[in-house]
C-alpha cells in the first residue's frame, strides 16, 4: 500500500528546497516540482573541503555543490549557493573544538540544524519571497496536542533523523516541509530513479563534513592550535582508585563509553573490557571501568529546547542510533531526566524527548550521575 508523502496541498506554493548534492534532498525538490509547486533550490556553502584527503564524495566535499547544481538544471529550476561559512564555523566547528577539549562529546549535526539550516537558510527563503522550506530530512510536520504544528518521527525508524532536529527553532515549524517523512530509503532511491535524477545512485554521507577524512582528533588538535588554544597533552588512563593502567595522547581522543583505542592496560586481560568513566581535561586522565560505571539512569540537561507541550508516555533517546527508554522529565530550575534503566550518556551528548512518536524536546547531557 503507498504510503502519503508529505507535500503541501494546492494552491502551489513557492517552496525553497536546501539542496545539499545527496540524493534525499534531491529526491524532495523532485517531489515538490512533481506536485506543482514553485521550486527554488539552494545550497549552503558551509566549510571548503578541496585539498583535504577523503573529501571526495563527502558532504560539503567539492562535488556537492556541483552536484546539488546537476539536480537543479535537471528539474528547471533556479538555484542559489549561499555562503554560511563564517557562521558554520562560529556556531558548528568551533563548537566541536571546544567540546571536545573541554572532555565532552559534541554533536555538529544538532547544533548546524539549530543555527543555521532553520534559521540563517529559512531567513533567506523568506527574503526572495518563498513562503516554505524544504529539506531532505526524515522527520514528519503535522499538528501536536495543541493544534499546534509539532514535530513527529519519519515512517522510517531506520532513516528517521528527528534526533538532530529537536534543536530547531519551534516558531519554524510553521514554514518547514520534509517530504520524505513518508517514505522509505528504499522507496526514495527507486523515486530517485524513476525521475531520472543525476545523483539518484551517489552514496550516503557518512562521516562529519568539515573532517572528510574521519580523523577527529586530528582535526581537532589543529583547530586547537589555530585558535590559540592550549594543545590536548598525554596523560594516564587510571581505574577508580587513581590506579594508573596506561597512557594516552589527549582527551580529545575519548568519549564516554568508549571501550575501542585504549590500548593494553596493566593487568587487563583481552577478555576483561574496560570503558571509559570520566575525563578530567585539567589533570589529563581518563578513567576506565567496567561497563556499568560507563551509564547512567540520571542526568540534568543543559540548554533545553521545547517544540511542545510534554504529554504523557515520554521517553528519552540518546545517540542517534539509541533506544528510546521510558522516562521522566521534570522541569523547574532545571531539567531533570530519570531514564527506566540506565544507558550511556556522555556529556555534551543530545538527550531528545518523545511523546510517543511527537518531539517534545531536549537539549545536552550536563551532569550524568554514574552508577
């Protein structure tokens, strides 16, 4: 049985699609123009790739504008490149750069979505007259408990990316169309296909734009370096007695949870994981144990963000491929969240709140309590 895409109903409308050279915003413009609409494409030009190993076929690697252009001349329609990249690096990468060197773990697609995508790019949009935007990502618009519009998980829970979308400004919820929130993967490669698209069979984007080579530590020890920045230095991977079991080259390389790139620890044997605890930046220590001191059921969250009302039936997801779990959230002074059983959650991490399939909010992970 098709499932409804979520396009706007006639009149047409004058519809501005980030156009990012992936197939899933491509595979919305399409839609749209199917539909009727006046579509208007445009592209941000966030951080320049070129000369940086890997960069091929990566977001923002230099393809991607060309590409997004391809798919523009392709279904005749105008297309513009904007240049965000002074406020992608203020508001993403220096973000990243000092969260990391801080000892927490940062998520740049969140913090891109809430300052740049639905507000620098929704600003444009408006500007040259549009009345929406769209974007190629799964998530679902439609009205909450109170009527008003509320954001709502894709069909797809293996695509669905309304994770990174909680931070989005609310009041944008009202001049925002995902039109895939309806379908598939699957569904939209073969509509990719089928309207003939130049970029219907390019490979997903895997890894963080702005480090096409996967190499963040690297990346981040260069950033430290630029912006004047104290270098991460070595220090000692202890247990929770201060007992040292090894070295390492920075902070900056571990998040918490991690059990991979610890090396061989004194008096760990293969079988006997460990996973990291805690970070202290100042002293340089990573702390390891086992995996239980690694999670947490309790945790505050640091700049919450509301898309509606709380309801009932809430859970809490955190990391893009988490489970949601049950919990409670309460809001006074601060927010309070107590998960049904505990899960890892670094800080710095995006904790998102459901209501059911309806995003509430959330906001990032400030003081876990271990345990």
């Amino acid at each position: 049985m098709p499932v409804a895409v979520a396009v706007p109903a006639a009149p047409p409308r004058t519809i501005v699609v980030a156009l990012s050279g992936g197939v899933d915003s491509a595979a919305a413009a399409g839609l749209l123009v199917r539909a009727g609409h006046r579509v208007i494409g445009m592209t941000m030009r966030l951080y320049d790739a070129r000369g940086t190993a890997g960069a091929r076929g990566r977001c923002c690697g230099p393809r991607d504008i060309e590409d997004a252009r391809r798919v523009a001349e392709h279904l005749d329609i105008p297309f513009y490149v904007i240049d965000l990249e002074a406020e992608f690096g203020a508001a993403v990468v220096d973000d990243f750069v000092a969260t990391y060197l801080d000892g927490r773990t940062p998520n740049p697609c969140v913090r891109c979505n809430q300052h740049l995508k639905f507000a620098p790019l929704l600003a444009q949009a408006q500007a040259i007259g549009a009345d929406l935007l769209a974007t190629g990502h799964y998530g679902r618009v439609a009205p909450g408990p109170d009527g008003a519009p509320a954001l709502w998980r894709a069909i797809d829970d293996d695509k669905d990316q309304s994770y990174f979308l909680f931070s989005m400004p609310a009041a944008a919820l009202a001049r925002v169309v995902f039109p895939l929130g309806g379908l598939t993967k699957p569904a939209v490669r073969a509509l990719a296909a089928e309207l003939g698209l130049p970029n219907a069979a390019k490979p997903e984007s895997q890894e963080i734009c702005f480090i096409p080579d996967g190499d963040h530590a690297g990346f981040v020890a260069a950033a430290a370096l630029k912006r004047g920045r104290p270098l991460p230095t070595a220090g000692a991977i202890v247990d929770d007695r201060g007992a040292v079991l090894g070295h390492h080259a920075g902070v900056h390389r571990f998040t918490i949870g991690q059990h991979r790139g610890l090396g061989n620890l004194k008096g760990v044997g293969p079988d006997d994981r460990r996973y990291v605890t805690a970070l202290d930046p100042a002293a340089g220590t990573v702390t390891v144990g086992a995996r239980a001191q690694a999670t947490t059921a309790a945790f505050t969250l640091d700049e919450p963000r509301w898309l509606g009302p709380l309801g009932d039936g809430l859970t809490v997801q955190v990391r893009h491929r988490g489970a949601r779990v049950p919990a409670e959230v309460t809001v006074d002074a601060e927010v309070r969240v107590t998960l049904a059983e505990p899960v890892t959650a670094a800080p710095g991490q995006a904790a998102v709140i459901y209501a059911g399939d309806r995003v509430v909010g959330g906001g990032w992970v400030a003081r876990p309590r271990v345990g």
